[in-house]
C-alpha cells in the first residue's frame, strides 16, 4: 500500500507535536509538514503534493468552516480531514458543506484519526463513531459516509465489516431495508444479506436485540434508538 502523504494545519504547536508523534507510529502515514496557519500552509501545499489535508478548525467567530475553504482554494483536489473539539451537529454540517470529507473529534481514538485519513485518501466520506448516532438519525445527510469506530467499540469492529456496522446502527435507529439500501446505495437483497450476516456473527435474533446491542456499545443514543 502506497503511503498517505500528510500536511497538517494548526495553531496549537502541542497538538502538532502530538498528533506528529502519533502519525510517525504508523508506517503507512507520512507526515510531509505541519504548518501551523493557513497562510504558511497554502505556500506549502502545492510543492509537496499531498494525499489528504489534516486541519485543526477550531478557530474563534465560526472560523473552522471560512480555514477550511481557504486550504480548498489552494488545493482544490486534496481530500481533507477536519480535526474538531466540537461535537455539533452544526459545526459537522458547516465543515461538509465548506468541503472537509472527514470529521474527527480530537477526543476520539487514534484508530479513527487514522481511519479518517485513510478513507479521505480514497475520496470517501467519514465521520468518526461518536457523531454516527446524529449522521444516521438524519441530522446531517448520512449517504455515503463511512463511520468510524470509537475505543469502545473495537471489539464490534473486529466481529463485523464496516458496511455491517452501518447497516446494524441503521436497524437499531428503526431503518427499514429499502432505506437503508438507498441510504448506503446497495440493493435491498444486499443490505437484507449484511443484516443476516450480523445477526449470525453476534448471535442476535431479532431487531429488538439489535438495537439493545447498538445502545450497549454506544453506537446509537437512547433518544435516537427505535425502542419500542
């Protein structure tokens, strides 16, 4: 596998230093440079060419959405991933509709941090786990968005796929088959396998269990879950 080739944007020099640390542990993530303001950034982009940009957006007055257009207008190719302290559904609307294709709390695990950079790498959608309750509840457009996985939740990654999980969280949240097909693009025949497959995999035998299951390992909340 070719190495993600990173620019890291912030203003904090310890989160850089700390994220640096983080990303040099992985031997498929190459942190080309970390600038810490757009300005230095966009001088910077274009000469090393790199796979995804990694942003700190938590800047004052809404300024998150306004650093992540400006990386855009200086590569407007470059896949990026915004790194947030803000949990919001509005905050994550506002980096979406600005042109991030990953959102990731900085609380998150480091795996979904990696996740996310991977996945922009490939011109897909992400948002880390703990944002998965509010993306597929239909708060913000959930089609085509991976969900990451939190640190509470690796064993359920070990057990299913990611298309698994995504079709188990829809389930819990009182998705039918042929929404959750549209939703994630599939045919139904597809979607009704994943849910099979699940089921078998973590001995569930109802939709019931399911969403029991889903509110026990935090990927959906309890106001959100279709409970009877």
């Amino acid at each position: 596998m070719d190495r993600i080739r990173i620019v890291l944007i912030g203003r904090n020099e310890t989160l850089c230093k700390g994220l640096q640390a983080l990303l040099e542990g992985h031997v498929d993530v190459e942190l080309v440079v970390a600038a810490h303001s757009i300005g230095e950034a966009a001088a910077l982009v274009g000469q090393v060419d790199p796979s995804v940009v990694l942003v700190d957006i938590d800047f004052p007055d809404d300024g998150g959405a306004a650093a992540i257009e400006a990386v855009r207008q200086h590569a407007p190719g470059t896949p990026l991933v915004a790194l947030t302290a803000a949990p919001g559904e509005d905050s994550l609307r506002a980096a979406m509709r600005a042109g991030a294709l990953g959102y990731v709390l900085k609380d998150s695990h480091h795996a979904e941090l990696i996740e996310a950079l991977h996945t922009a790498a490939g011109h897909k959608r992400f948002v880390c786990g703990a944002l998965a309750p509010a993306v597929l509840a239909g708060n913000a457009n959930g089609t085509g968005i991976c969900i990451g996985v939190g640190v509470a939740n690796q064993e359920v990654a070990r057990m299913i796929t990611q298309r698994e999980r995504e079709v188990l969280m829809r389930i819990a949240l009182g998705q039918s088959n042929k929404l959750s097909a549209r939703d994630l693009g599939l045919s139904v025949k597809t979607v009704e396998k994943h849910r099979s497959n699940l089921m078998r995999k973590l001995n569930l035998h109802n939709t019931a269990a399911v969403t029991m299951f889903a509110l026990r390992h935090g990927l959906v909340d309890h106001e959100d879950a279709a409970v009877g």
